[in-house]
C-alpha cells in the first residue's frame, strides 16, 4: 500500500461506525494512506482525562463524557485535510454531524452482525461467554450505528474484505470527491 500524493485540498474523511473492537486501525492506514493527519476523538477524550472511556463513564457519569466530547468536536469541527475517527454516538449527540458534513465525507464502516460477533468473541477471548461482557459489546454496537438513520452518510460494508480492499475503496473514494471539488 504506498502512500498517495497529497491533494492540494482541505477536505477531510470523517470515519465513523462499528466493525470491530480495533478501529483506530483502519483510520491510522487511511490517514497514512492518503497523507492526512488522524484526529482520533475517542483517543483526546481519553488523554484528557487519562483514563478510558469505560473507566471515564463509570466514574464521571455519561453527562460529564459527553460534554467533554462535545468540547473536544468544537475543536475538531476547525480542522481541514484531516481523517477524523469519531464514534457515531459522539457524533449524533455533540450536535457536529452537520457541520463535519460541509468538510468532508463521513463514512460509516459497517460488517454483518454476524461477523462482528465472530471479531468481538475473538477480541473478548472468554470474557464473550460472560453475559455482561457481551451486553455491553452489542450496546455499544447498536449506540454506534444510530449513525446509519441519518442522511449523507456513506456506508462501506467491510464484512467480506480484506482490510487492505476497505482502506483502498475508502482512499478512491474521498480521492474522488476531493477532485470533483477542486
């Protein structure tokens, strides 16, 4: 996968969805990929409270979590030639969808449900077979893809691609539209 030549554009890729419990992955490739920088919200929120964002929620409450994503996204919202990983949840409730939408494509990662269960039992490992454990999986997976419900939304099946294909669809794509837009 070689790097591609940057665009002269300030078009950003907006990554969303839930494919597996790794994906700040496939947005660290795409950013290499198409020679952007990677703002991850997800990671920011994390660093600005040094800890995760199960560990944030429990102990801060869902309230103080979002109101700190939804400072982080009025930050986020000024960035340009950026792929920015957001979480769907993040995105619907901060009130930035619309906006992000003006920048750039947002482009919702999707697999079969099927599949996604077959990732979380992998990543899980014996933890899946605890009900509690997998409760919390599916939750964040239908929170996540709330995002789907909404317009302008791009959705990439990843469920029967090699990782490399999904980056490769992905990176035509936005190379596309930055084109068309000049």
């Amino acid at each position: 996968m070689a790097i591609e030549s940057p665009l002269l554009t300030d078009l950003n890729l907006i990554i969303t969805g839930y494919i597996e419990p790794n994906r700040p992955r496939i947005a660290r490739q795409l950013s290499e990929r198409l020679n952007l920088r990677l703002v991850d919200v997800e990671r920011q929120t994390e660093d600005r409270f040094g800890d995760s964002l199960d560990n944030i929620r429990s102990m801060y409450g869902e309230r103080r979590l979002k109101t700190v994503e939804t400072d982080i996204m009025d930050e986020v919202v000024l960035h340009r030639s950026t792929v920015i990983r957001v979480n769907g949840s993040t995105l619907v409730s901060s009130g930035h969808l619309e906006i992000l939408q003006r920048t750039g494509p947002v482009i919702c990662l999707v697999a079969s449900l099927d599949s996604i269960l077959k990732r979380i039992h992998l990543t899980l490992g014996a933890r899946y077979h605890n009900p509690a454990e997998r409760a919390a999986a599916v939750g964040e997976l239908q929170r996540e893809w709330k995002i789907r419900e909404y317009d302008g939304i791009h959705e990439f099946d990843a469920t029967y691609k090699q990782e490399a294909d999904l980056i490769d669809e992905i990176a035509v794509f936005w190379r596309d539209i930055a084109l068309r837009r000049g």
